[in-house]
C-alpha cells in the first residue's frame, strides 16, 4: 500500500459542518463498492472493538440502510441512513440518523455527502456532514467522532488491500 495518503479532517462550527477527505490506494470501482455494498461496509465501518451489522439495506434513491455497531460486550447502537441521490461511482447523497432497534429515528440527524474520483489509482474520497444544530455537531465531536472515523478509515485501508489482494 501507498504510504502518505491524505487524511484531511476539518470541523467548521459556524456551517456546523464536518469535511473529510481520504485517499486510498484502490481503484474506484473497489472504493465505491466499500461504501455501498452491505457485506463490505460491515467489514470496516465501525472503530475496533466495535463491529457493524447491516440488517437491511437497499442502495437507491428513496432506499434506506438500517444497520447496528455492537460493542464487545453485545450493545447495540442502531442507525439509519436514508439514500437521496445516487450518481454512480462518483456521488451519492444520504441522510443519517440514530435509532431504536425498531428503526424509530432519534432526531436530528445530519446529511452526508460523498464525492469520489481516482487518479493514477488512488482514489479520493471527499465526504462532507452538515448538522442541522451545532449542538448536534458538538455532541458528535465530544463522543469521539474524528478518531472513530479515522479508525474506521484504518479498516477500509485494511479491507481494500485484503479485497485488492495486496495486504
């Protein structure tokens, strides 16, 4: 794997919102697979110890992933992430709420967007989240949400090599 990759992560409170930009070093197809496809996103998302597990998920505009990270010691933390624009390989738009295991939303949640593109086989991965409160914003930042998301980004690294066939 590529050494150096860029990791950019940047926190704007008054547009109570979250930038992030990653490299990997995979194709693009590979990387937009990690991030739509059930079976892969479940091997990556959620920071170590923890583990992620889809129960439903339907990639499309209107469709809706309904997924749990699950502590070592079994809780559950349940998610939903409703698709809004689909541009294949290249965008997608989603809105992301916490949840019961009932999938009753626990509002507010916040709105993701993710931008892909890919030069000389690595790929970058812009995604940017706007908080509807900054209270949002800030409870997200206070619970560990940067250095959970970069581990999470460690995983995909690992996941992608392993999928790529270069570990």
């Amino acid at each position: 794997m590529t050494k150096n990759l860029l990791f950019d992560f940047t926190v704007d409170k008054a547009a109570k919102t979250v930038f992030i930009t990653r490299e990997f070093d995979a194709g693009l197809p590979l990387v937009w697979d990690a991030f739509t496809k059930p079976e892969i996103l479940d091997q990556w998302v959620a920071p170590k110890p923890w583990t992620a597990r889809t129960k439903h998920m339907n990639f499309e505009v209107g469709g809706r992933r309904f997924y749990a990270m699950v502590s070592p010691e079994g809780v559950e933390r349940w998610a939903i992430q409703e698709y809004r624009s689909i541009t294949p390989k290249t965008h997608f738009k989603m809105f992301n709420v916490f949840s019961d295991k009932d999938e009753n939303p626990e509002m507010p949640g916040s709105d993701w967007e993710f931008s892909f593109s890919e030069e000389g086989g690595i790929t970058k991965v812009n995604i940017t989240i706007y908080n509807e409160s900054l209270a949002r914003l800030e409870k997200m930042i206070e619970m560990g949400f940067k250095e959970g998301y970069a581990a999470s980004m460690q995983n995909l690294e690992a996941v992608l090599g392993a999928l790529s066939g270069r570990k």
